[in-house]
C-alpha cells in the first residue's frame, strides 16, 4: 500500500505546473545559479569580460567551440542581479544559447517549456515569449530555433 502512496504522489508532483519556477537549461536557473556553480558544471570560460552595469560591475563569461556544452555553438553567462536592492554579483542575471541547427527544432521548444505566454516575430522571424523567463528566436522558417536567452521569470502586466 504504501508503494502506491508513493508511486501516486510522485506522480502528483510531475503535474505541478513547470512555470512556477524560472525557466532552465542544463542546471543553470537565472537568478538561482552562482557563479561557482556555472564553474564546476562548465569549467573555465573560453573568455571573461567584465562590464559595468548601471553602476555596478558585473562579469561576462563566453564558452565558445569545444568549451560550449554539446550541441551549442555558444553560451554567454552574464553574472550580476540586482536583487530587493542588493547587488549579487555573483549570481547568473541571463544566459543565451546559440544552439547548433536540429538542436532545438520548434516542436522540442514547445515539448520542453509548453506554449508560449506571447508570441511575436523580429526580423521577419517568430520568437517565442515565456513568463518563466525564456526568449526563443526562430530561424526564418520558424523551424528552428536559433538563440535562446534564460532570464528571471518575467511575469506580464494584465
């Protein structure tokens, strides 16, 4: 009996709404996720830059070429949150993915993060809104998805 408890309750929990939390990808979460933390799962960055923020310094970590995690020609981790009026400055503010073409076709993008909260279009080319905190830009034929930038959730004024 109580492995049917059990069995029932997780299966309770795969229910729970996925934006209810901020948008992730590969155990990186804006706003969550340290810079120690980004280290240990990605090592050093292929480049560093630190770059002043409104009036605060922040870092700027690029991995690029065998140093991107697989399937992504890159991933940028800007560093540095404002915070109920404290700076963290070591905390992931964004990061942006510039998948490999087939990485993230559309239907992978709507399959991982459900549909989106708005949908517009840049450059003759839709891109997908997520109050979680997810901005998808698609190709052209809106097939694929071509930079994927992970921000704080972002909750829309109604």
């Amino acid at each position: 009996m109580r492995r049917v408890v059990a069995a029932a309750a997780l299966a309770g929990l795969a229910l729970v709404p996925v934006a209810a939390r901020a948008a992730e990808w590969g155990l990186v979460r804006p706003g969550v996720t340290t810079m120690e933390e980004v280290r240990a799962r990605y090592g050093a960055p292929t480049r560093a830059a630190q770059q002043k923020i409104e009036r605060y310094d922040a870092a700027q970590w690029v991995y690029e070429g065998e140093q991107a995690p697989t399937g992504m020609a890159r991933m940028i981790v800007d560093f540095g949150l404002l915070d109920a009026g404290a700076f963290k400055a070591q905390v992931v503010r964004t990061f942006r993915l510039e998948p490999h073409a087939g990485i993230f076709p559309r239907t992978a993008i709507v399959t991982g993060w459900g549909f989106p909260s708005r949908v517009g279009t840049e450059g003759g080319a839709d891109v997908f809104f997520y109050e979680l905190g997810l901005l998808v830009y698609f190709d052209k034929t809106g097939l694929e998805a071509t930079v994927m930038v992970f921000t704080p959730p972002q909750p829309q004024n109604r």
